[in-house]
C-alpha cells in the first residue's frame, strides 16, 4: 500500500507540473458539502469524530472512526434549478483497515442556446460527476491515514472534460478528552482532457481542524481553517493583477482587506448542542461566504448556517440550511445506516 500510495502521489504530482496552468479552477463542485451535517458546520470539516460516514468525502481518514458496512445518502437544492447529490459506502477490512467507495453527481439545469446570430437554439445541459475510492489505515492507536482516487467527468453542452484528483487526510483522536486533529490535502490533481485546448488547475485546498466536546456540557466546538495554500482571497485584487500581466491595462491596486478580515475568510466557527446520544443541533459562521454573498453596505445572515441530526430506530437523518444570500439558501438531507445493525437484528 505504502508503494502505490507513493507511486500515485509521484504520477499526480508530475501531472500537475507538467499540464496546469493556474487560470480558472475546474470542477468546482468538488468543493462542496456532501452531508447535511458538513454544510450546517460551514461548508467543510476534517475533523468531527461523530461516526458519520458522509464525512469521509471530506477527509478519507474519518472512516476509520465510522461504523463496519456504512451507507449513506445525500441530496441538496443549490442556487436557481443545480442540485447535488452523493452517495458513499464505508467497509472494514479488518481491525486496522477500511475501504470505501463514493459518488457525487451536480446537475445544472437546462439552458437555452443560442448561436452567433442570437438566434434560439435549442436547449442544452449541464452536469459534473466524481467517483472516490478510498483506502483507510490506522497506523497507531489514535492516528489514521487516508486517500482517496477520484476520477472526476464533466459535460457542458456538446464540451467534455476528464481528470483525476487525489484526497489525502490524517487524523489524531483522543477519545478519552473528546478531542480530534484533522489533515487534509484535498483535490490535488490534473484536467486530463480540457474542454477545448487550454488546460484548467484544480481546486486544491489544505484544511486543517479540530472538534472538541466538553467533558461535562452538552457542546462540541468545531475549528476549520481552509485553504492553507493560498492566503489572498481579495478578488477585486487578483483581477487587476490578471488584467496587468495580461497586458490589458497596467493596474495598481491596494487592498482594503484588512490582515484580520482575511485571516477570518479561512475559518470555519461550527458549535454543536448534543442533549442525547440521538439528537443535536449544529450552527456555523463563515466568515468568507459572508463577504462574498452579502450585498454591499447591507447586512444579512449570509454565512450562516444551521442544522439537525436524529437517530431513529437504525438510521440517521440530518438536515442542514446554509445562507448565500437575500433570496435564500441552500437546504441539504442526508440518510444514514450502518448495515451490521440490520445483520444483527436478523440473528
């Protein structure tokens, strides 16, 4: 395993090297939420120990902590008629190992063509799709490593695209202290086959989390730094540095982003109220949707989010609601199961 792992990291890492060319990032839907429960804390998590096994798909080291034979369901409404959905199965293979398999599809909608002349065309559509296969190893007591080989499709109309992205993730869990570290190298990768001639990057992202549960209150509190990789998230900047090294138009341009502002656009605040082992209630704060979605020199909850999950008989509901904007939000389901509880219930 140590080989392969080696291997696919040397192939991907040469890959990158050789065929991105920074720009635009493909794939974007790869940096979604794939459970209800992730959205409610923020949108991403690499970290939370509650056995869930929808957030492997954000840090394949997580299923070391999920139940034997896990399957889940997930589907969320996202902005105008796009949608999403995943699927993922979690195994042991024994006491130190885990695989699993997942699948996440977007559609967009149906659009309305038209040609050069402005004349309707027809319709056209819209879809990305990813299927994870992961591998999962506790090396110690309380520390796994995970990755995860997604080959990643996407149509747009009558333009194809393929690549390949890579997941890696660690986790450190003290059980005793109610206390997890997460790692995670998400997304790493190449656009094999471009949707014309130029070649897009991928979204690669560098999380780092950590959960921690109070000993004698009903809470848990999430920390989610993302995008350890890139610091600047001032857009209006990096267009005028494009446009001046496209030779557009010489352009100067100070940031009014304070240091602190941007330190708060890569974190992630998620708080969990847990009364029973069946039920809780999850809230979130992200700061850089907030600036990104809400109208200038207004307020608004953009960046909030919020959300449930209940245990009920041998399957777990979760269900989330995360503010974009004005119009509304995105609402998220997810359906749970560890399938051994049914194996046991047939002896």
């Amino acid at each position: 395993m140590r080989r392969t792992f080696l291997f696919l990291v040397a192939i991907l890492g040469g890959a990158v090297n050789a065929l991105c060319y920074g720009g635009s990032k493909a794939y974007q839907f790869l940096t979604f939420p794939t459970s209800a429960t992730v959205s409610a804390l923020g949108g991403d998590n690499v970290s939370l120990h509650n056995g869930d096994v929808t957030l492997v798909q954000q840090n394949p080291a997580l299923l070391s902590l999920a139940p034997s034979s896990s399957v889940a369901l997930s589907y969320s409404n996202y902005i105008a008629d796009a949608h999403y959905g995943s699927v993922v199965y979690g195994q042991a293979i024994d006491s130190l190992s885990w695989w699993g398999a997942g699948l996440m599809f977007m559609g967009y909608g149906s659009f309305d063509a038209y040609d050069e002349y402005d004349v309707a065309d027809g319709t056209f559509s819209a879809s990305d799709m990813d299927l994870s296969l992961m591998y999962v190893r506790r090396l110690a007591s309380n520390f796994s490593m995970g990755m995860a080989v997604k080959p990643v499709y996407s149509h747009i109309a009558d333009y194809s695209s393929f690549g390949l992205a890579l997941d890696l993730g660690a986790l450190y869990y003290l059980p005793e202290k109610f206390f997890s570290v997460g790692l995670a190298l998400r997304n790493f990768g190449v656009q094999f086959t471009p949707y014309e001639d130029e070649r897009e990057s991928l979204p690669f992202d560098v999380q780092v989390g950590l959960s921690k549960k109070l000993a004698h209150a009903p809470f848990r509190f999430n920390l989610t730094y993302t995008k350890l990789n890139k610091w600047n998230f001032d857009y209006v900047k990096e267009a005028s540095l494009y446009k001046s090294t496209s030779s557009y138009v010489e352009a100067e341009y100070k940031s009014d982003v304070s240091w602190g502002d941007m330190l708060m656009r890569h974190i992630l605040v998620g708080v969990e109220f847990i009364p029973t082992k069946n039920f809780s209630v999850m809230a979130s704060y992200n700061h850089r949707r907030h600036k990104e979605f809400v109208m200038e020199n207004a307020g608004g909850a953009a960046g909030w989010a919020f959300g449930a999950n209940l245990h009920v008989y041998k399957f777990a509901l979760g269900a989330s609601y995360a503010i974009y904007g004005p119009d509304g939000g995105v609402f998220g389901i997810s359906l749970s199961s560890a399938i051994n509880d049914f194996r046991k219930t047939g002896k």
